[in-house]
C-alpha cells in the first residue's frame, strides 16, 4: 500500500516526504530522549533524597542514647509552667541581672507565647541603654543552659545621640515544659 502511494508521487513529492517522515523520527526521538533523560534526572535526585534520609536516621540511632539522656534532662530540669505570674518573674529576673551590670531597661513588657508542641512560653520585651561591656555581661548572665532563657529576637546599635552608649531591643522568653508534663 506504502508502495503504492509513493509511485503515483513524483521525484519532488517523494523528496518531501522523506523530509517530513525524517522531521517526525527526529521529533519523536527527541521527546523519548528528553522524557528518559528527565527520568533518570528525577530518579538520581529521588535517590539522592533517600540516601541523604537514611544517613540523618544512621546518625539519629547512632546517637539514640543520646538523645534518650537528653530528654530525661529535660524533664527533670525545665521548669513547670505556672500561669501568667511566670513573666513577672523573667522580667524581675531580667531587672535583677541589669541592676547588677548598670544596664538600663526601658518600656519593659511581658506576655505569654502561644503553645508550642515541645514548650510553652512566656516572653518579656524590654530595651536597654548601656556602654558595650556591661551590656555583653548582662546578655551572658540572661542566658544559661539551665535557665531555658532565649532571645527570640534581639536588635542591638548604637545610641545616635551618645555614641559611647549602645541601645537594644530584646524579645526574652523562658521556655517551660508543656501541659501535662510530668516530672
């Protein structure tokens, strides 16, 4: 039938049929490579994937222990949640320690945290003016391992009207073991 067709076309015809049956087989295999390629693009980076969380799990049973004695630190040693009382306390806290190092609090304020899955939270936010030093020993006092004390945000510069003074803005909370939590 194929012969047939390509009798009744003359020289000219047959020429043009040949490009455009060349065109289609390059076409054709152009997308069938390209969709291989991709393929195997996709596969590696999948597998890339796999390797990298089989080796984050390695690690994390490796170090089981670990994390098994780290948890058990954690409930025995971070404090049980209160109320709302518990932000006066940082803020007391925080009013101690800056007493000690004659920084300056300004427009202190406290509040409480929306809860978190692994804690729940009370935050102060205050701003201070001191010379450098004291400021660094105030920031290194507030925060201990033990005392579940972070900055969430902190902003720090230089007073624009004394330069020997530097000015911060802090958002302090401490972090409490969460409801229901048992010691």
């Amino acid at each position: 039938m194929i012969a047939q067709v390509l009798q009744r076309m003359n020289r000219r015809e047959r020429v043009l049929a040949g490009l455009v049956a060349l065109v289609v087989f390059f076409l054709a295999n152009l997308f069938v490579w390209s969709w291989l390629l991709r393929a195997i693009g996709d596969s590696r980076v999948e597998v890339a994937k796999r390797k990298q969380t089989h080796n984050e799990q390695t690690v994390l049973l490796r170090e089981s222990d670990l994390w098994a004695k780290r948890e058990q630190w954690l409930r025995e040693h971070q404090p049980v949640f209160h109320g709302a009382s518990d932000a006066s306390a940082l803020l007391d806290q925080l009013k101690q320690i800056a007493g000690k190092h004659n920084v300056l609090i300004e427009n202190p304020a406290i509040g409480t945290s929306p809860t978190m899955g692994a804690y729940q939270s009370v935050f102060a936010s205050i701003e201070t003016k001191s010379p450098w030093p004291p400021l660094v020993h105030f920031l290194y006092d507030v925060q201990a391992p033990d005392a579940f004390v972070v900055f969430e945000s902190a902003n720090i510069a230089i007073d624009s009207g004394d330069p020997s003074q530097m000015r911060g803005k802090f958002k302090i909370a401490r972090w409490y073991a969460p409801a229901g939590a048992t010691k």
